[in-house]
C-alpha cells in the first residue's frame, strides 16, 4: 500500500511544473481583444484590405502593419502575482518586404514617441537602429524592465524572443508592451506570454 503514495510522489517530482500565464488572450484566439494599439486580427485585417483573407500569412496572430512616420505597438495590462521575476514570450513572423528606418532619432527616447501607460513616464530609453522592443512596467511604482531585439530580415520563419527581467514589486497592475519602429511591411504576432520564475 505505500508503493502507491510513494509512486505518486514520485511522478509529481518528474512532471515539470507550469508557469501560470499572465496575460489575457496571448494567442489571440479571441482576436484582438484584451489588447490595445495598433494589432489587428485577421478578420479585422482582412476588411481593410481585400487582398489579405486569401493570404496565410495574415490568417492567424495579431497583424501589425507598419508605419513609416511613427512607432506601432501593442500592450496589455495585466495582474501580477506574489513573483517579482516575469518571462516575456514572443512568437512572430516579419514580412519578407519589411523595411525599418535607418535614422537614429527614430530610435531615441523612444518611450516618448509609442505612448503607453506607465512607459511615459519613463526616463529616456534609446536603442539601436533596426531594433524592436518589449518591456514590462509596474504601475504602481512605474518601475520595470525592458529589452530590444532584433528580427531576421527577408523570411517570414516563425521568430521566437524571451526575455527575463530583473526583479520588479510583486502583484499588482502591470502593462506589457511590444513595440516597432516606423517602416513598411507587416509584422504578424503568433503569440505573447508573461509568466512568473
């Protein structure tokens, strides 16, 4: 009788243990609801432009096109938890004719230039020509942490970014954004995830 409970034992120390997801719709099964900014779903995207319901490239995510006189972004508020450790997850695709602005002032003081709550209020953020961004912020004390990357340019392959932040307050409002710098072509969004660590 105790091979039983020690077997349960056992096998509950094998199972990986799952980080609870944080965000709201990060799959965008539900479109783009519980987001806000300039994503669209493909239903959306499909009605601005004809041409597109007939693309799998624009058939799934939230569909980013891009600006060539201002950063686009999404974001999303959300509750922490009782970690002050939180994993971005980006899964996306770019355009093969995606195309960034190559002037270095688009790429200064950038949080003044995509204005989403709580980043505003941040000291100035600078990063390099070509580079996307992401970033969790803590309204509470508007403390948080951010990163840039870079895409594969000319293939539109799934891409795949994690970052893991410093420690920020646990609990609480949160606004997760990702932004893009002006350009053209499209980004597609397959998926976000914030979970703790």
């Amino acid at each position: 009788m105790r091979i039983l409970p020690l077997a349960l034992i056992i096998l509950a120390c094998t199972v990986p243990l799952q980080a609870d997801e944080l965000l709201q719709n990060g799959d965008f099964t539900d479109g783009s609801s519980h987001w806000k900014g300039d994503g669209k779903s493909p239903s959306d995207y499909a009605n601005d432009n004809p041409s597109a319901s007939s693309d799998p490239f624009t058939s799934k995510g939230l569909i980013v096109q891009l600006d060539p006189n201002r950063w686009t972004k999404v974001s999303q508020v959300f509750k922490g938890n009782n970690s002050a450790l939180y994993v971005f997850t980006i899964n996306y695709m770019v355009s093969p004719d995606l195309s960034l602005s190559q002037k270095p002032d688009d790429y200064k003081n950038i949080t003044d230039k995509f204005r989403v709550e709580g980043f505003d209020q941040w000291s100035r953020v600078d990063i390099g020509v070509g580079q996307f961004f992401d970033g969790i912020v803590d309204l509470g004390n508007l403390r948080g942490f951010y990163e840039k990357f870079s895409q594969k340019l000319g293939k539109s392959e799934i891409q795949k970014f994690v970052d893991v932040g410093p420690p920020i307050a646990p609990g609480g409002d949160k606004v997760v954004a990702v932004a893009f710098p002006p350009g053209t072509g499209t980004v597609v969004i397959l998926n976000i995830s914030v979970t703790s660590k």
